[in-house]
C-alpha cells in the first residue's frame, strides 16, 4: 500500500493486447485477386458493359447539397418517359430503384435524357444469330465493351454568384418581429376595421334619422 494520501495504484498489466491486434498484410493481395476477378466477370459477359448506367442524384444534407452523384437505380417514372420497359431495362444493363421518388423537375428532365442517350447507343444481340426482331441490332460487328463507369458525371468548378441586398434603415430583427406580429394580429384588425365599419354605419344611420 502507498504511504500517505496518494493514489491507490490500479494498473492493469494482464490485457493480452499481443493476441487482440488485427492485420490485414493480405490488402495487396486482395487487390491483385479482386482485379482477376473483374477480368474474369468482364470476359464472361462480353461485350456487355461491367457496370448498370445510374442516374444522376443529389447527395443529401446541407452540407453537400451542392454536389450530384450516381444513385441506386431510375425511378418507374423516369423510365415511363423515356419509354423503356421497367422489366426490360434490368436486361440492357439500366439499375431500377421503385423505391426513390422524383422531387426535382430538373434532375428528372437529366435522368431522362441519360436513359435516351444510353438507348441510342445502345447495340442489342438478337437471341437466335441471324434473326434479330424488331429492336434488335442489324449489324453487331460494331459493338465494344465499355469498362470503367457508363456516363460518367461531368463536375465543373462552382460559380458563386453575388446577390445585391437591399439596404433597410431598420434592422433585420425588427423587421422580423413585425412581420411576426403582423400575421398574428391579422384576425385582430380585421376585427377592428369592422366594428369600426359598422359603428360609422350606426352613426350616420342615427344622423339622418335625427334630420
């Protein structure tokens, strides 16, 4: 025990941290084994592309608001207007998400016309060699597999534009609270102009009955 008014020793020397430690030494070799494995996936499905073709989200929260990436899937109404079959699209490499909703006009209108611009280059295989059926693709010699994202988002530089704010002699707080006031009291007034009315009314009511 210590001597005089110290700390109670409470050292704990028997954690075994040696046999707790984890390592991964293999993240070389799973990178190496991961990009055999996308070669392999791509030689078994050529010419088709690795990946689906994606819309064009914004990504969520204040912060990064002002910024766009790909989404899970097309929504039923993005692929209504550009005319593809919802059970078709899973079959010419197009994602669908029935559970995202539109709440843009604009990055409808974009999705839309990615969904076109996939559809016009697109080349689709007949099933049986030699008999393509209508939407097919006549001459396939043409077709390539495409690696790495399809249609990649283009980002630019952010322009910031400055507003002109108008200049008030009275400051932003009063004229918050007046406004407050205003929609509150708008009940009140209106009240008061009509017993105000009626009560201009039963005066001269009462004039020209006097006369």
């Amino acid at each position: 025990m210590p001597k005089h008014n110290n700390m109670i020793p409470d050292a704990h020397f028997h954690k075994d941290w040696q046999n707790r430690v984890k390592t991964w030494f293999d993240q070389p070799g799973r990178k190496v084994r991961r990009r055999r494995v996308r070669a392999a996936r791509a030689a078994r499905i050529a010419p088709r592309p690795l990946d689906l073709l994606r819309p064009q989200v914004t990504c969520p929260t204040l912060r990064y608001n002002i910024k766009n990436r790909l989404g899970r899937g097309f929504t039923l109404d993005e692929l209504r207007a550009a005319k593809i079959n919802v059970h078709q699209a899973l079959t010419i490499g197009i994602a669908v998400d029935h559970r995202r909703t539109n709440r843009s006009e604009e990055k409808f209108n974009d999705n839309v016309e990615r969904l076109k611009k996939y559809s016009s280059s697109l080349i689709l295989f007949p099933r049986k060699e030699g008999k393509p059926k209508q939407g097919d693709t006549k001459d396939v010699s043409k077709a390539q597999q495409h690696t790495g994202v399809v249609q990649p988002i283009k980002t630019g530089k952010l322009q910031f534009v400055t507003a002109k704010v108008e200049q008030y002699k009275t400051p932003a707080f009063t004229r918050l609270r007046r406004a407050r006031a205003d929609a509150r009291l708008i009940g009140r007034r209106a009240n008061r102009v009509k017993r105000e009315a009626e009560k201009a009314a039963a005066a001269n009511k009462k004039a020209e009955k006097g006369k």
